[in-house]
C-alpha cells in the first residue's frame, strides 16, 4: 500500500493504536479460579485454540511478507496477541482435566464454523498480491472468530470464559473494521 494511500484513509496509524489497546485488553483476563465449566466452555475454549494456532500462522506471513510497516505492526500484534490467548486457553483445559482439542468433528454440533481452508494458506505464501490477499485471509478468519466469541456469549457458565469471549468478539470486529480500512482501493 503506498503511503499515500494510508494518509487518505485518514487516521490508520490512530486505529493501529487503537488495535494495539484492544488487543492488550483481550489478554487481560485473569485465570478461572473454581468458577463452574460446562461442556460448551470446553468445546469453545478447545475451537478457540486451533481457529488462533490458523491465526498465528497466517499473522506470521503477514509480519514475513508484508511491505508497509503498518501491515506488519498489525501482523506482529494479532500473533502475539493470540499466542498469549493460545497459552491462557492451554492453561484454562489443563486446570479443567479437559482434552487440549476436540475429538474429530465435534464441534459441528457448537456453530460448526469452518476453520480457515489450507488451500488458501498455502496460496497466501505464494501470493504476487500478498498484501491484498493477507487483508482479505485475515478478514475473514478474525470474522470467524467475531461469531465464534460472539455466540458464547449466550452459551456456557464459566463467567471468565464468557466475559474474554466478549473481548474476543470486541477485539476482531475492530480488526476487521481496520483491515478494511487497510484494503487498496
């Protein structure tokens, strides 16, 4: 993205830092002392980490690959960002003696969203348009996780859970509405 093109978007340095906050805020979230857990907390929490390990992957090309330096701030910050939100989730099964993932297709009965297609990973990497194509990948998959948060909210016990889920949702619905900002005219 040419740096005119950030300047007529007017302020995307602003939301950076406003990213920057948000992000900072989801990781703020204290361990689930003896708080009740149900079985969609765990569901959740176990689609959470593997919907961020996607995340991070896709972050790391993007703090690799990209150009502009806000891009690769925005990268830097969704991957560790979700890393220290993979380790909190990690801990969180742990402490419940749950599995740190879910048995095969078990989560399509809790909102069966897809996870982020290989296929399109694995073109991010050999993308000519690598920014466009990051923008978009990012867009979608931090959409994802907007309704996956989203729909916990109504869901579940544990009120750590439910109230990081809020953030979750907060958070990555100010990224998409950043990222696409950030997407060339």
């Amino acid at each position: 993205m040419r740096e005119s093109s950030i300047r007529e978007r007017g302020g995307v340095a602003h939301w950076l830092v406003v990213l920057g906050l948000l992000l900072v805020a989801a990781c703020g979230v204290a361990e689930p002392a003896s708080d009740p857990v149900d079985a969609d907390d765990v569901m959740f929490v176990q689609m959470m980490v593997q919907h961020h390990r996607q995340g991070i992957e896709i972050a790391r090309l993007g703090s690799a690959r990209a150009r502009t330096p806000e891009l690769k701030t925005l990268a830097a910050a969704v991957e560790t960002t979700q890393q220290d939100e993979v380790e909190m989730m990690l801990r969180w099964l742990h402490a419940w003696g749950q599995p740190l993932t879910a048995a095969s297709g078990s989560h399509d009965d809790h909102g069966g969203l897809p996870e982020t297609d290989r296929e399109r990973i694995e073109a991010l990497r050999k993308s000519k348009r690598f920014e466009r194509d990051f923008l978009h990948l990012m867009i979608a998959h931090q959409g994802v996780a907007a309704r996956m948060a989203g729909e916990h909210l109504t869901a579940g016990v544990n009120p750590e859970v439910r109230r990081w889920a809020g953030q979750v949702e907060t958070s990555r619905t100010e990224q998409v509405r950043l990222m696409r900002a950030m997407l060339p005219a």
